[in-house]
C-alpha cells in the first residue's frame, strides 16, 4: 500500500502499516463510527495491529482537569482527568467494548516535545501533534469547541484547543477561582482491535456500526472494511 494524495486517508510517512486522516470535514467524510453507545472519529488505522484509534467526536464532559499542571507521569495519572477518563468513563462502557480497547501508550509532555512524558492507559486524550498532524484548525478535529489536550505548554499552563481551531493554554489554578468555573471539555481517545462493520459507510448521516467479533471466523483486517490508499487506477483517498 502506498500513499496517495496528501487529504483524507493518508499513509504515515515513516510507518507504511499506519493510515491516518488529514483534512476538514469536507475532505474528511467517511470516518465517523458509532461505537460502544458513543460517536467517534477514527483517527488512525494500524494494518499490521488491525486496531483503530478513536476520538470522541464531541466533548463528554467538562471537569477540572488538575490541581496544577502535570509535570511527571504520576502527576498525570493522579490527576483529575485521567481518573475520569479510566475509572468513571471506562467503567461506564459495557464489558464487551472495555475488553476490546487496548492499553496504548499517551503522549502527556511538554506541547513541544509531547512524548517527553508517556502513561500507558487504556484512556487518553489527544496530543498536539496528532491536532497538527490532522490538518489542526484545518482540520476534522476542529469542532469549534475549547477542548483540552494531554500536553502542558509549561509549569504553570496546559494545552488546550480553542474553540477557534487554534492552540490555547489554561491555568488549572484559575478554575479554582472561578476564572473557568466549568473546567476543561474532554474528548476521550482509545484504541480498539478486532472489530466486523457490518453497516454503515462511514459519513456522518450513516456511521460506521460494528458487531462483536464471532468467536468461530477467523481475523479479518480493518483495510478489508475501510478502504485505504494503494498503488493503481483508483486514487482515491478513504
């Protein structure tokens, strides 16, 4: 398989297994997924891994995020957002879908070198580079809603997307003064494996639906059910 185009289902540059989509929602159409009572985008398809990377379409909740911003990885794990995100949110989910979301590794570091620090969870958020390397305010992932990524910008701000499309900061301490009394809006991110479309194609007004894997066929690829780019006469992406 190899890339075609630079919009809509793109093949990674440094890894040939990895598609990812890249452009606005009129470039970007066909990603949509209903899955586990839940609207998401897929981000990410892993051919090698079949699994897919997920992201909440729209924000589920809105918490403070922190006590102060996260300068470590058990800072980050203690806090308040991952403690909503794997114990209150993946609780929440019914047992089949907690058991096909995989533990991937976030990156929470420092928006200038965001794998500076790393947790491996089965919840996450998005990180700046995934925001930019989608497009960022040209992008799907731009929902004209202030949303929080998992980076810090520096000791005292944490990243958030503004409801602009562009890259803000926030103080967590301001939230406890009431400057942002309704703490950070979150997406939720996850990786999932094993999963049969069975309807659906994929646009907004038709998602993707999936059905539990039978334990009696054997593994069939993500890129069987979501075309992706390949060398020939067809060119198009997605």
């Amino acid at each position: 398989l190899e890339q075609v185009g630079t919009k809509g289902l793109v093949q990674d540059e440094t890894n040939s297994n990895i598609y990812y989509y890249k452009g606005t929602n009129d470039e970007v159409t066909n990603n949509h997924l209903w899955y586990g009572g839940h609207h998401w985008r897929i981000m990410e398809i892993d051919t090698e891994a079949n699994t897919l990377l997920l992201v909440s379409q729209q924000p589920l909740t809105s918490i403070h995020s922190s006590s102060a911003v996260w300068t470590s990885q058990k800072e980050y794990e203690n806090s308040y957002v991952n403690t909503w995100l794997n114990e209150y949110f993946y609780n929440s989910l019914d047992g089949s879908i907690q058991n096909n979301i995989k533990d991937n590794t976030f990156n929470v570091g420092i928006y200038t070198d965001v794998d500076e620090i790393t947790t491996n969870q089965k919840v996450g958020l998005l990180d700046a580079d995934q925001y930019t390397k989608s497009g960022g305010q040209n992008s799907y992932l731009d929902i004209k809603d202030t949303f929080l990524l998992g980076n810090r910008s520096d000791s005292t701000y944490i990243r958030i997307v503004f409801y602009t499309g562009r890259f803000d900061v926030y103080n967590p301490s301001h939230v406890i003064t009431g400057i942002l009394p309704n703490g950070a809006a979150i997406r939720p991110v996850i990786k999932i494996s094993d999963i049969t479309i069975t309807e659906g194609d994929g646009t907004l007004e038709s998602n993707y639906k999936v059905a539990d894997k039978s334990s009696n066929t054997s593994n069939i690829q993500v890129g069987e059910y979501i075309k992706v780019p390949y060398s020939g006469s067809d060119s198009a992406c997605g």
